[in-house]
C-alpha cells in the first residue's frame, strides 16, 4: 500500500508533529516502505497460531483498591507552561 | 427467571408532512465504576477534591510512567455483566484510543475496543404500563475517564483538572432495540436501578457519574422489523450520535428534537450525515459538533504497556454466587410473599435502599400489605414533605414502623391513632410502643367502657335520637361523638355495632 503526501500531511497532523511541505514526500515514502514490509509479513500463513501478545510468559500484574497516591498538586502542576489557582490553564477550548 | 409475562410496547410514531416515521435508538451507557482508587493508579476516585490533588504521575501522563490495573474495577465490571445476564469474557485486552484534547495528558484513553470484558447481555425495561422492552446489551468495556475543563473561570483560557482523569469507567453498548424516548429514559433508569443494586456505580448523574450518548435514526414503519429479521442495518436510517447526555429529561427531549430534525431533511429530499452531535436544552436543539470531525480516526491499537487481561472462571462464578437480589427478582418475590400489587412492588423496589427499609418493616410488623401502604403513604409522603429525604435520613428506623404495623394488627391502636404515634414517633425520637403505652392511646375494645360511652352521648341528645330514628344515616354523629369522648380509642367497629343496636336501627 503507497502512501502519498497528503496521507502523510494527515497522520503529522493527528500526531501534533509539525512536518514541512518539503519534508513530506520522504517521510511518505517511509511509511510506504513501513507498510511494504507489514504486507510482505502478512504473507506468511499464521492459521491456527495464537497471537503472541508478551514475550514474557506473565500474568497481568493486579494492583488492591487502595488509595496510595495523589495530594501532590504542586508536582502535578510543576512543569506546567500555566497554572492558576491549582488548574493547568490553556488557551480557550470551546465546543 | 421470571414468570412474569410482558408485551413489547408500540414504537414511537412520528407523523412526518408525507407519512409516519418510527425511531430507532441505541444507547452508549457510561457508569463510573464505584472503586476507592482509579482504574491504572492509586489515586483516589472521590468527587469534590481540591483540583488536580486525587492525580497520580500515571494519571497526569508524565513519562516512563506505567498503568497497573486495579482488580477491584475487573471485579465491579463483572458484577455488572452478571447482573445483565450478561456473557464474561475470560480473555480481554486494552487498546489505546488517539486523540489530543486538553484534559487527556496522555494523548490516548486506554480502552477495550477489540476484546471487551463482557460481551451479550439483555435488560428488561418496564413501561409502567404492563408493557416491557427486552433490550439487547452487545458490550460492557472498561476504560478511562478524562479530566475536566473549565471554560467560564476566565475570558481566554481555560482550566483543567485532572481529578477525574483515569477513574474507572464501563461503557455498556446497548443494540439499537429501543423505539421511543421514554423507553430510552426508562433503560437508563433501570441500568442504573441494576447498578445501584449490584454496588457498581452509585447512578449519580448530576456528578456526571452516570451519562449516556443517544444514537437516532429514523425509519418507515415495518423497516425496523426487517432489521430484527435480518440484523442487516441497511433497513434502517443513518444514525446520529448525541453525544453526553447526564438527565433523563434531556435524553428524551434530545431524542425527540433530533428525530424531527432528520424526518425534516429526508422529507426535504435530503439525507442524513452520519456525525457527532450536542444537544443544546435551552434551545432544545441538536447541533452538529463539527470540531471534532478531525479527531475521528482514534487510531486504535493494543496498548503495549498492559498485557491482557485474563481471569479465571472460578473468580467469575465466585462472584456470581455472591450477587445479590436483583430488581426483577425482588420485585417479583415481594408480589409473592407479601401479596403486593405490581404498582407498589414496582416502588418500592426502585431504590435497593428503599426496598430493604420496607422488608424490615413487613417482616417486624407480620403485615406485607399494611407495611407498603405505610411507608409508601405516610413515610414516603413525610419524607418528602421534610425536605426530600432520603430513606437513610428517615427519623424513624424501620424497626419502629414495624411497632406501628403490629400494633395496628394487633388492633391494639385503631389506624387514626396510628397516624398520631407515627407523628409524634418521627417528631420526638420516641418508641412506637412507649408512646401508645404512655399515652395511653390504646384501643379501646371493651364493649363495657364503650356501652358506657354510646349511653351517655344518647342520654344528653334526644332530639338528636329522634332524627336518626327517621333517618339512620345520621348515626354517624352518634359514632363521632362516642370517638370524640373516649379520645379516639375505641374500636370503630365496636362503637358502630353498638350505636345501632341502642338506637335500635
């Protein structure tokens, strides 16, 4: 599957990452290449073979319902760009 | 389960300018899971705190940071699928949903698209009108709640606190079974009803704890039982998604609204666009929220920081086994065992807390019926009056109705008095019992101490006599005279017989 610059433009722009115009047709070929390899993977026949989800042989790890974090609003809001009366604060954003 | 037997309900029909339309609704149901902690930290859930104080490092996405699952949040999403009869899946994964918005720190929520924790369930809705809507349930999966913005504290930016980001949250994913707003409020009713009960999620919808997106479409009528037959969505019209809606009114209203707008544009030679939209209540109108049209493609894919999440079948059943009544079940073993109509079964099964309240009083005053009419009627009715209490504020505990109730059986107090001991018992933080002994207010059933009272009131009114000898009906002042005397203690039935018989009527 070719990728082509607009695609490109659409996913930097999802992702919040600035690509300029003269960057984009080789970051479109990237991506094409990426999913050249992925389709040359799908070739291979996996029928009847469960998908590895960790190379770990690991349960999920389980945590107790208890509150054992939190009341650190200073640190939370620490490397804010803005924070006021205990809020991070951020250009409007209104439906 | 149930013996109890219902017809489905007439879909909603809306008369268009050409023909009828019908309504097609499915429900997003998103319950806030009752947990102390949140779904990935150890950040407390509790509504009301500081801003950004109930925030982990985990919840506020600041790097390296890793999510570990709270078991308790599994467990209460279990629960809620046993109690909707529900299929548990053994096997479930996590997958991360991509959009940007302020009060998302991480960028994603971490969600169950692809292998959800419980698959199909179904919920009995009841109509009030002895008619009832099976409604299918297709999912229930977990997943984060985001933080909130404030937008009104200041002219160009706006405030966010993460105290809500990343508590637990199940969405429930209903089929589009449902044919009209009332239904649509009445399912939410009772998924909250269920989930009250169960303990999941304490319904609260004005906190926001409970919410619900409404999907709409319209069709001609006979279209939506070709989609039953078939399951094949084409029958139907495309649907628009109305998004967080947290009022059962709002959800009808907003249902109504946008059934009308789309029969408007299809009469109009027009066509539906399937989008997002908000329903605005004080110019009872949707609107399209075009903004967020962009951040549509969420780019899903398996969260790698979570392995998946596999429970066993023994954890499962074991909290199967400990669920408690559920509605449908108490409701029908109260008409059962107490011998109460649907109506008053209905009430009083409505809240778990109410419902138990009731059990109290029905078993300690040996009376089911005479135990609804008082606390549905006088309890109630007070409560309500004093401030809209809740059953948990009640002055009077149950164990002191149910003196009331076995005193009235007992007919050692006539049912007026009754009213009297439940006034001053709910006044005065006394014992039923010790008032009516105290107070003397005991029945009075003595035939002999009553005579004495009928002969007295008959002796000092003669002319009164000779008018109820011509016209019997006026016995009934003698009766209240005789009540009057004696304090309203005797036994009415007692003092009837005994005025007829002594006028000789």
């Amino acid at each position: 599957m070719a990728i082509d610059t607009d695609t490109a433009r659409r996913v930097a722009k999802l992702a919040r990452i600035k690509v300029e115009d003269a960057a984009l047709p080789a970051l479109a070929q990237e991506f094409s290449a990426i999913l050249g390899f992925i389709e040359q993977l799908n070739e291979v026949d996996v029928d009847g073979i469960e998908p590895m989800t960790s190379v770990t042989p690991q349960r999920l790890y389980r945590r107790e319902d208890v509150v054992t974090d939190g009341n650190q609003q200073a640190a939370v809001l620490a490397n804010a760009p803005d924070a006021r009366e205990g809020f991070f604060a951020v250009p409007k954003v209104v439906e | 389960m149930l013996d109890l037997e219902y017809a489905a309900p007439a879909p909603k029909v809306i008369a268009g300018a050409k023909h009828d339309w019908e309504l097609v609704i499915g429900l997003e149901v998103h319950a806030q899971v009752a947990t102390k902690a949140k779904l990935f930290s150890g950040a407390s859930t509790l509504f009301g705190a500081e801003p950004n104080s109930n925030v982990a490092f985990v919840d506020a996405g600041m790097p390296g940071m890793l999510p570990v699952i709270n078991e308790a949040c599994v467990a209460q999403a279990v629960r809620t699928g046993l109690g909707l009869k529900a299929e548990i899946n053994l096997f479930s994964a996590f997958d991360r949903k991509n959009y940007f918005y302020p009060d998302l720190p991480q960028g994603y929520q971490i969600s169950q698209l692809y292998h959800p924790i419980v698959g199909e369930g179904e919920v009995l809705v009841e109509l009030g009108d002895g008619t009832a809507r099976l409604v299918r349930i297709e999912r229930i999966h977990l997943e984060q709640d985001a933080g909130k913005s404030i937008h009104d504290m200041d002219p160009t930016m706006s405030f966010v606190d993460l105290n809500r980001t990343g508590v637990a949250l199940m969405e429930i994913v209903s089929r589009p079974d449902i044919r009209g707003p009332e239904e649509a409020a009445a399912f939410v009713a009772k998924l909250r009803q269920i989930m009250r009960y169960l303990g999941t999620c304490d319904g609260n919808m004005q906190n926001g704890n409970l919410r619900a997106d409404v999907n709409v479409s319209i069709c001609r009528p006979g279209d939506y039982e070709k989609y039953q037959a078939t399951q094949d969505f084409s029958h139907l019209g495309t649907r628009c998604e109305i998004k967080n809606m947290n009022s059962m009114r709002f959800i009808q209203a907003a249902i109504e609204v946008e059934a009308r707008r789309q029969i408007a544009i299809i009469e109009d030679g027009g066509a539906v666009v399937q989008e997002t939209r908000l329903y605005d209540p004080d110019k009872n109108e949707t609107r399209s929220m075009r903004s967020k049209e962009e951040a549509h493609d969420y780019r899903y894919f398996p969260d790698p920081d979570l392995l998946p999440l596999e429970i066993e079948q023994a954890w499962v059943d074991d909290i199967a086994a400990n669920l408690p009544e559920l509605p449908d079940a108490k409701k029908a073993r109260f008409i059962a065992s107490f011998g109460l109509s649907d109506y008053d079964a209905s009430v009083l099964t409505a809240d778990v807390a109410n419902a138990a309240y009731f059990e109290d009083v029905a078993k300690g005053g040996g009376d089911g019926k005479l135990a609804a009419n008082w606390v549905i009627n006088e309890l109630f009715g007070r409560l309500k009056k004093d401030g809209d209490k809740g059953i948990t504020e009640s002055p009077i505990p149950a164990a002191r109705l149910a003196q009331i109730v076995a005193l009235i059986k007992a007919e050692t107090i006539s049912g007026k008095i009754a009213k009297d001991v439940f006034d001053i018992a709910y006044t005065q933080d006394r014992d039923p019992e010790e008032i009516v002994k105290t107070d003397g207010l005991e029945q009075v059933t003595d035939t002999g101490a009553i005579e004495a009272a009928v002969d007295e009131i008959i002796a000092a009114n003669p002319a009164q006599v000779e008018k109820a000898k011509a016209n019997p009906k006026l016995a009934g002042w003698f009766v209240g005279q005789v009540m009057k005397s004696t304090g309203g203690k005797a036994n009415p039935a007692a003092v009837n017989a005994l005025v007829a018989a002594k006028l000789g009527l």
